[in-house]
C-alpha cells in the first residue's frame, strides 16, 4: 500500500513538472484563447442568424401588407365604377334602366315555388344510412377514408 501512495506521488510530482514547463502552459494559454475566441463567434454568428431570421419575417408581413393594400385599391376602383354603380342602385334602392320595369316578389311567394335538389335528398338518405350502419362498419369506412386520405363528412 505504501509503494501505491509513493507512486502516486511521483506521477503527481511528473503531472506538476509539467504544468510548470513554459511551453506546456503556452499551449495551455492558446488553447484557452481559441475557444473562448471561437465561442464569441458562434455567437455572433447566432445574433446574426436570430436577426435574419427576423428580417425576413418582416419582409414577409411588408409584403403581406402590400397585397392587402393593393387588394383594396382595385376594389376602391370597382366602387368608382358605373357597372358597380348601376348594381348598387337596383339592389339598395330599387331603381332599374329606362324602360325596364321592376317587379318585386314576397320572399315567401319565390320560396313557395322552389324545388329541393336532388344532392339534399342524397345527403338525407346517406346520413340515415350512415347512423343505421354498425359501429364497426363506420370504424372501418372511417379508417379507409383516413388511409385513403378522403375528405370526411362531420356528423
């Protein structure tokens, strides 16, 4: 046990012999300089990133903003027009061209003579058919429409 501890102390005594040689403890310096210089850069490098990142987020909502704007400018110009003019007049006040005659009909009278859409029927029946479906079968139809990647209808 005693010849362990007077070992350790050699290699001790050799690891301290070498801490003091200059040219170990250069290295030792340089090494310290690189990294704490490569880590300023990595975060400078980051900042840089973060910031870019930011700028083009904002270029994107500019631009977003633009389109918008410009959307409303064409639709000012709709406004101004005559044809939108005209359309206004009939539908707000009523009024028509000279010559024409307008007839007003009762919301009730056009509603009573309308015809239901063959497509209404359709989706009554298939969603009575649906609700007598056992539970596995719309499991099973719903996994195929989800595999399948098929719009699904809510209930």
């Amino acid at each position: 046990m005693l010849t362990k501890i007077k070992h350790y102390q050699k290699q001790a005594a050799n690891y301290i012999s070498r801490l003091r040689d200059v040219r170990n403890t250069g290295m030792l310096v340089f090494v310290v300089i690189v990294l704490l210089v490569s880590w300023s850069g990595v975060k400078a490098i980051n900042t840089n990133y973060q910031l870019q990142k930011q700028i083009t987020q904002l270029q994107q909502q500019n631009s977003l903003r633009q389109l918008s704007n410009d959307n409303l400018k064409l639709q000012n110009e709709y406004y101004n027009t005559p044809q939108y003019l005209e359309l206004a007049a009939r539908q707000d006040f009523g009024l028509a061209a000279p010559g024409e005659t307008v007839l007003i009909v009762p919301t009730n009278v056009a509603l009573s003579h309308t015809v239901t859409l063959p497509q209404d029927e359709d989706a009554a029946t298939v969603a009575a058919k649906k609700a007598k479906e056992p539970f596995f079968e719309r499991n099973f139809h719903a996994w195929v429409n989800f595999l399948l990647h098929r719009p699904t209808s809510s209930n």
